[in-house]
C-alpha cells in the first residue's frame, strides 16, 4: 500500500462528506500560526527519531511492531470523524463495524454464539472477564499460572476477589496436576489458561484443563491476548505449530470467555484489544442507566456490555479495513503469524548449532529464548564446566546492551527473569549459585523478520561470544 496516497484520500473523502452539510467558518480561537506550527512539527519528528525502530528487523525485542498501511489508514480516515463507540449515536457507523469485527473474532475462536466488544487494551479485556467471573461465581477465587501476565493479579486485587497460583511445568505451561489439587478444594470459581505467555510464550494446556475445570463446575478464562490469533494456524496436517499447541489453541472454543489483543497479532496501532463472552446473558452485569444516551436505537449499544464508557471508533474502523483486505484465514493474516513462526523455529534450530548460543527453550508460538553458551559448554564445542546462572545473567544483559548501543549494525534484544529452579529444571547441569538470572529473549512477530534471520543470528552470535572473554569463564 501507498500509505501517502491513502492518507491523503482518507482526508479528502472527510472534506468531501463535510461539503456536503454546508459551509460554516472556524473558530479563530483554534487557529496556529503555519510558521510555528512547522517549527514545532519537526521538533516533534525529531524527537521521535529517538525512539527504537519498532518497524525494523533488526528490533527483537519486545512485543512491539508498526501497525499496517491499512490500519493507519483506516484509524485516520476515522479518526477525522472522531466517533466514540460508547453509544450508537456517538459512533453509529463505526460501531457497525465493532460488531462486524467482533462477529469476525467470535467465529476464529469459535464461539458458536457470543458477546463481545473492542476494548483500548488487554489489561482492560482481562478487567472485563474477571470482573464477569466474580459476579458469575461470587465468593470465590481465580486460579493463574506462575507464568500468567501480571495484570490479572492486579485486577484481582481492583476487584476484591483472591487470586491462587498454580505453578507450572518445565516448559512453563500451568501444572495441570497442581491445578486439579487447587480446585478440588472449591476456593476457585475460575481459572486463567494463557495461550502465550508474554515471557516465554508458552501455551497453557487448555485442551485438558477445559475438561478439569468443567468437573468442578469452574469457569475458564482463556488470556490469548499474544497467542489468540495462531489459531489460524491450529488446522491441518501441516499446521505450523506443534500438535498439543494447536489442540490448546482450538479448545478456546469451549471456554467461557476470551480476551485477544489485535494491537498484537492484527497488524492494529494502540490500543485496540478484545473480550468474547461465550454466554450471552452475561450482559445482565453491566446493565446500568444513563440520562442522556441510548436513546437514538432500539439496538444494543456497546457501553450497555461494558465497562468503559468513551472508546475510540477509529479502532474499530482501522480493525474492520484490515481484515477486509488480510482477513481471519490461514492464507490472509495466518500468512503473516505463520513467517515469524517459520522464523522462531529455525533460529532455534541456529542457536542450537551455534558455539556462543544456547536454547532455553523450544519456542512454541515465535517467541525465542536463548542466553549466550560458555566457552566449550556448547554441544559443539564441549569440554568445559556447566555455566553458572550468575555469569549467565551477566553475560544476557551485556548482548542486551552491547547490541542496542551499538554504533554500526545495532541489534536490540530483551531480557526474561528467570528462577533458578526453573533453568535447571531445563538444564540440569547448570550451576545454581544465584536466586535467578536472565537470559535473552526475542519477539518475531513481524514477517519481515523471517529473510532477515541470517543476518540477526550472525549479529547475536559476534555479541554472545564477545561476551564470554578468556578471563571470566563461565564456571570460574
């Protein structure tokens, strides 16, 4: 796409339906002076240039990438409108679309029926479904895996409701023993399954602890905010992720409610997340009453089903053009999942050949952990003593800021905390003399990463093994 010209389209197609209710004069009191005006603007694209190059290969870092042309497009061509999706009178066309996509959101699930909205993130969807299994389950608790995103302990801790953590497995996946343990004691009405952790990117089970929960008359919560949208690549012989991730991945059909962030995996700019509810009669616990809206339709209005009030109808609009040009297929926007997925399977497959790389764990969506290999540790070059965990953490953060503060040919990486427990649970041999340490973890979400692997891996490799110099061997 050119954006350019689609911009510049979007805001003639505004002035042109503008034209269309009359003229009117503007308000003095808004006008800028032109010459101050650039003079800020550049201030402000130069102040910009000091981000990260979220949009560039050579980021793996976090979670982040540049949403589509399409997206842009859309948002600014809606955003001219500035519709709030609250209620229909406040967005009636682009509310229109909300329910196109949700409906569009609902079926990748696999929600035979549904009710859901767009929401400004994914802590705010996660919100929504806590706050629906506290009234749904009153009294009671919610279980989340060790490895579960932060914010459900924190909106646990909004809501009043007791949060009990099952721990996980060596590939950091919720135990599924411990959970049977935890709910047969009753103090959970509901249970958190992850389909992609925001560290690992490992994916709960959720295909057997659906069947668990149900035994004990408990809710599942299904937070696929990072990995909701690969189950467009969960069908199939040669689907491209593993067998039990794809049988987890179709099993959040039979949860009762889904939260899935498009400002991830959709190619959406901020913030743009959603929550599905697979009943829909649990719009009766955000009935509420307003004075001055809902009063233009007979329709249900989206702020009648959720607890934010003004959202942005440009999301909704830049979501709606998206998918109409990439839509929910494997061979639309699955393409695009399934390129960083190829990455992240073959950059492990280089770390695990490489002499100053080694694996942390298999990558089950396109998150790759990895932290630099001591001297003769490696499997290629054995010989030497066990890393220790402390010079391991070291060595992590030094690739880290190495790379990002390079002059020529950066590289910009992150860093997971990890406990002690858990790395030798993964690598027995290593020496355990501190608490936790950190190794490196990157993000392959945007496709673009998959032709530049080569070049990344070799980067990655000079940083790690100018990492580990003759005198600060790893078991020393």
């Amino acid at each position: 796409m050119e954006l350019e010209y689609w911009l510049g389209r979007g805001v003639e197609a505004f002035r042109e339906w503008a034209r269309t209710y009359g003229e009117f004069a503007a308000h003095p009191a808004t006008a800028v002076d032109e010459a101050a005006c650039k003079a800020v603007f550049e201030e402000l694209t130069a102040r910009l240039r000091g981000s990260y190059p979220f949009f560039h290969p050579c980021y793996a870092g976090q979670m982040l990438k540049p949403p589509h042309p399409a997206a842009v497009a859309g948002y600014v061509a809606a955003m001219l409108v500035n519709s709030n999706n609250h209620a229909l009178d406040g967005g009636p066309a682009t509310s229109a679309m909300e329910e196109e996509v949700v409906e569009q959101l609902a079926e990748m699930a696999g929600f035979a029926d549904h009710l859901g909205h767009l929401t400004s993130s994914g802590t705010q969807a996660n919100l929504e479904a806590l706050f629906v299994a506290r009234e749904s389950r009153p009294g009671t608790g919610i279980a989340v895996s060790a490895e579960a995103h932060y914010t459900h302990a924190r909106m646990c801790h909004l809501l009043g409701v007791p949060v009990f953590t099952v721990p996980v497995d060596a590939r950091g996946r919720m135990d599924v023993g411990e959970l049977d343990r935890l709910l047969s004691t009753g103090v959970a009405g509901t249970v958190v399954v992850t389909t992609g952790t925001t560290a690992l990117g490992a994916v709960d089970p959720l295909h057997r602890i659906v069947p668990l929960a149900r035994r004990y008359g408990v809710r599942v919560h299904a937070d696929a905010a990072y990995g909701g949208f690969f189950r467009l690549l969960a069908d199939g012989e040669r689907a491209p992720v593993a067998p039990e991730t794809g049988d987890a991945l179709r099993a959040i059909a039979q949860c009762d409610s889904v939260v899935i962030d498009p400002h991830k995996h959709g190619l959406q700019p901020y913030g743009c997340g959603a929550v599905l509810f697979g009943d829909p009669d649990v719009a009766r616990f955000f009935r509420h009453d307003s004075p001055y809206t809902y009063f233009t339709s007979r329709r249900p209005h989206l702020g009648e089903i959720s607890l934010e009030c003004s959202r942005s109808g440009a999301a909704a609009a830049a979501l709606w053009l998206t998918l109409k040009l990439l839509p929910l297929t494997p061979d639309g926007l699955g393409a695009v999942l399934a390129a960083g997925r190829r990455a992240a399977v073959r950059w492990a497959e280089l770390i695990s050949a490489s002499p100053y790389l080694e694996p942390y764990q298999p990558p089950e969506l396109d998150i790759v952990t990895y932290y630099p290999a001591c001297p003769g540790s490696s499997p290629v070059t054995p010989g030497s003593s066990p890393p220790r965990l402390s010079r391991v953490g070291v060595a992590s953060q030094e690739v880290m800021h190495r790379g990002m503060n390079a002059e020529e040919d950066p590289v910009f990486l992150s860093v997971a905390r990890v406990t002690a427990d858990a790395f030798t649970a993964r690598h027995a041999d290593a020496v355990a003399d501190s608490d936790d340490t950190h190794v490196l973890r990157s993000v392959l979400m945007k496709p673009e990463s998959e032709p530049y692997l080569d070049r990344l891996h070799r980067r990655v490799e000079q940083l790690a093994k100018a990492s580990w110099p003759a005198s600060r061997r790893c078991g020393r």
